[in-house]
C-alpha cells in the first residue's frame, strides 16, 4: 500500500488524481489535504508524515499581480520542505510543472524554480524526485477563465454566452486521463528524473475547437442528438464540454409524444456515433445502477412506468433527484464522473431504453460501483414530486 497527499487536491488536477487513486484501493491509501495546511506548519508536517509520496499541485496561476504569482508560489514550495525537513524521512516526491518554464513570465519561472528546489532537497535527502513538465492540459471540471481555454469556451457556449478568440494559435494538449496515467505511472515505478517532458497526445488550432464545440452545442446542446466523434480526442473534447451543461436546468430532457389510434410512437435517441442500445425492466422498488463511467456517453430513457433517477458527482456530497414517466417520456444523459441509479418508484415494471457510445468490453468496462447515497443502507423513497421535478439532498 502506497500513502499519496496531494498538495492541492481541490483543484482541477488534484481532484482528478484523488479520484482516480481511490479507484484503486487496494494499491493506494490517500492522505487528506486542505489548503489551510499551508497556514499551519504543525497541520502541513502531520500530512507530510503519513505519505509516502507527496504530489505538489498546488499553485497559483492567474493574478492580477505577477508578482503575487511568482511569490506565492516559491513560498508554498519552501513550506512544504519546511515541513519534509521537519519530518526526517525519505519521500518521493512528484511536481507537476508548464512548459510554460519555457516562456519568459513569472507563473513560468515560479514554476521552474519551484522544481528545482525540490529536485535538490530529494538528491540532498536520499528521496525520488520525479519533475513533470506537461503541455495544456485540459479535461471535465476544470474552471473556466482559469484552467483553459477550452473550459472557458465550453462554459460560455453552455451558458448562451458569446465566445472570443484573443490569439488563435495552435496549442499542444494533453487530456486530463492522460495526465493523471503519466502520474499513477511515476508513482508505481517510483520514476526518478528532475526534467521528464511530457508529449502533448493532440495540437489544434483554437479556431478549429471552437469549432468543434459550436457544432456539439449545435447537435447536442440544443437539439439532443449525439454527435460524431471522429478520435479519440473529439471523444473527450465532448466529455468535457458535456461537464459544463447546468444538469440541473436541463434534465430530464422531455421527448415528443406522438399518439394516434394505434397507440404511441417517441424517438429516444438520435446519434451519429453507433454503440449500444439495450432496454430493461425493473420490479417496483429495485434500483439498478449505483456506479460510474470515467469515459463512456450514457442515456437512460424511460418509456414506461414511473423512475427516479439520481446522480452525485463522484467526491461531492449534492445528490440529484430527476422524476421520469412513461406518460411523459424523458431522458437523463449520464455526465462522466458522477455515479447514478435508477430505482421503480411505480407500482408496475418500469421499461427503460440504455444508450452507450460503445460496446461493452468486460475487459475494460469503465464501471466502478459507488452508492449514490452514501452511507445508507436502504433507500427510503420522497414524496413524489411534479412529473420531472427536481429535489436536492446534501
């Protein structure tokens, strides 16, 4: 068993690592942090003692002060050798830095002096120091006007906001899966090296994405259907701007009813990708599900019956309660990272249509099990609200 802190946990980088690690149980433990650590040497040096490797993420990258950036950054990496120092043990330690070391800017020089701090304290104190220095990265939950470009526009294009382009170039990327594989990787092979350039996997114009997530706001966004995606880029490209649709506005999503003396006719499903459809029935009471994707596109459509439908995003607490009915046909689109369930909550068998991108592969399944009420053993079903209707539950 591997003890990993993650200075910075919170953040875009750090919250996927931590999720990640705990698919993981049985290779990795994951000490809590908070970033108040840094603020209390006795907090920050408990931390630092109970790993085994540490991954510095936490970092400062836009202010309006350069400045701010430069020093603030220094200053977290010298507490945290403040802290290794006061602990007395060997360590592996994992920076994660820019090529942005590369351009001559403070964030970039933080960076690159922040990293050979710490490769001189692991070579001065028989540790591993592994220095990865990634191109953009970008990925699901990463905070628009500050992580990238790309949450940037996929939060704008989401939210009816207008999206501009300040300097079209084209922009080495890395997507965030990847990123966190190339981690995991240092980790298990305990990889020693001050200076490991990471390759970016894609490079694109910034006007050819925008592209791209205008056509998904198009086919998607607005009329429901799921697009094609040609690579696998275009594939987390849509997952992540899928992350940034208001969940809770936009689901379910009410399909047309079309009624005539024969009985009834409804289009779940429009997509230009392919994959699988697959249907079932559930008894009144049963919940199926209770687990989550890290990549697949997934749709429940329920044509008969009554269903709640509840979604948490995986390290949160807010849960999501959707109301679905055959009298009113709707669907639900899974966003990845958040485990889901589906539960009868009628008094006859619930009918309901799955879609997924792609086949199922019991070799790489992409389901990992997590109750979406934590800590309950049993589900005891609300009040039914108005058909559709929304509940949240911290």
């Amino acid at each position: 068993m591997i003890n990993v802190g993650i200075t910075g946990q919170s953040g875009f980088l750090g919250t996927h690592l931590f999720n990640t690690l705990g698919l993981y149980p049985e290779k990795f433990a994951r000490i809590p942090f908070e970033d108040p650590f840094f603020d209390d040497i006795d907090k920050l040096s408990s931390f630092v003692s109970h790993c085994d490797v540490i991954v510095h993420l936490a970092a400062v990258n836009r202010h309006n002060a350069p400045d701010f950036i430069y020093q603030t950054n220094i200053d977290l990496v010298k507490k945290l050798i403040f802290a290794l120092d006061k602990t007395k043990k060997p360590f592996h330690l994992i920076f994660s830095s820019s090529i942005q070391e590369d351009i001559d800017n403070l964030y970039g020089r933080s960076k690159k002096e922040g990293r050979e701090l710490l490769a001189n304290w692991a070579k001065k104190n028989d540790s591993i120091f592994t220095g990865l220095v990634f191109p953009n990265i970008f990925g699901p939950f990463g905070n628009p006007y500050f992580n990238s470009f790309i949450a940037t526009f996929s939060h704008q294009l989401t939210h009816n906001e207008t999206s501009k382009i300040e300097v079209d170039k084209t922009v080495p990327l890395i997507y965030v899966a990847e990123a966190i594989t190339i981690f995991i990787d240092a980790i298990l092979k305990k990889t020693d090296n001050k200076e490991l350039r990471i390759s970016h996997s894609t490079e694109r114009k910034v006007t050819t994405i925008l592209e791209i997530l205008k056509s998904f706001k198009s086919s998607y966004f607005d009329d429901g259907i799921i697009p094609e995606l040609k690579d696998q880029f275009e594939l987390n490209l849509f997952n992540t701007f899928r992350c940034y649709i208001d969940i809770k506005q936009r689901s379910p999503v009410h399909l047309k009813l079309n009624i005539d003396e024969r009985g009834s006719f409804v289009e779940t499903i429009k997509t230009n990708l392919g994959g699988q459809f697959s249907f079932s029935t559930t008894k009144p009471g049963i919940t199926r599900g209770n687990h989550f994707h890290t990549h697949k596109i997934e749709r429940f459509a329920v044509i008969k019956g009554k269903a709640r439908i509840q979604l948490r995003r995986i390290g949160t607490k807010e849960i999501l309660d959707f109301y679905l009915s055959g009298n009113e046909p709707s669907y639900v689109d899974m966003p990845v990272w958040y485990t889901h369930n589906i539960t009868n909550i009628g008094d006859e068998d619930l009918y309901t249509l799955f879609w997924v991108n792609e086949f199922f592969d019991p070799k790489d399944s992409d389901t990992f099990f997590e109750n979406v009420l934590p800590h309950k053993s049993r589900i005891v079903l609300p009040p039914i609200p108005p058909e559709g209707g929304l509940r949240r539950e911290y």
